[in-house]
C-alpha cells in the first residue's frame, strides 16, 4: 500500500480482500489483530488512517456476527495506541 493511504481508500481495499477471504474461508471465529502503526503520526507507519477509519474496519468485521479475539498490534506512538485500542475496545462492547 501506498504511503498515506486515507480512510476510505483504505478501506475499500479492506472490504474487498476480506469479503473474498471471508467467502473462501467461511471461519466459525475470527482472530482480529488491531495494529496501531496504520493511524497518522506514528513514529513508524507511514498510512494516514484516523481512529474512526481504523474503527470501520473492525465494525465490517463484527458485522459478520462470529465469535471475535481482538489482539493489540503494532503502534509505535503509544498516545495513538492507547486511544486506538480503548476506541476499539467501546466499538466491541457497543
């Protein structure tokens, strides 16, 4: 992916890759790992993605209404992380 891929472009491309990966697999769980390094500013990603883009993601993934483990991830701007992670934690328990 490029460097400083938005939301929406990133996204899209999340949606189509999993929505081919969900059909062919067809999972009874999933195992989502929520990497912070994809949000703007961290010290090392180089996306542009805001909290609520990378939130979209794991709303997609829930939609499919299976079982769900979600793993912290990468993110090397630990203000970022926190934030990601507590963000993401309220979107899983509504």
């Amino acid at each position: 992916l490029k460097p400083g891929i938005s939301d929406q472009a990133f996204f899209d491309l999340f949606k189509d890759v999993m929505q081919g990966v969900m059909a062919k697999y067809r999972p009874h769980a999933l195992v989502v790992q929520l990497g912070a390094d994809s949000l703007c500013h961290d010290k090392l990603g180089q996306f542009n993605l805001s909290l609520r883009g990378h939130g979209n993601c794991l709303k997609y993934m829930l939609n499919y209404g299976l079982p769900t483990i979600m793993l912290g991830g990468g993110g090397y701007t630990i203000e970022n992380v926190s934030r990601c992670w507590a963000y993401e934690t309220a979107i899983a328990v509504g």
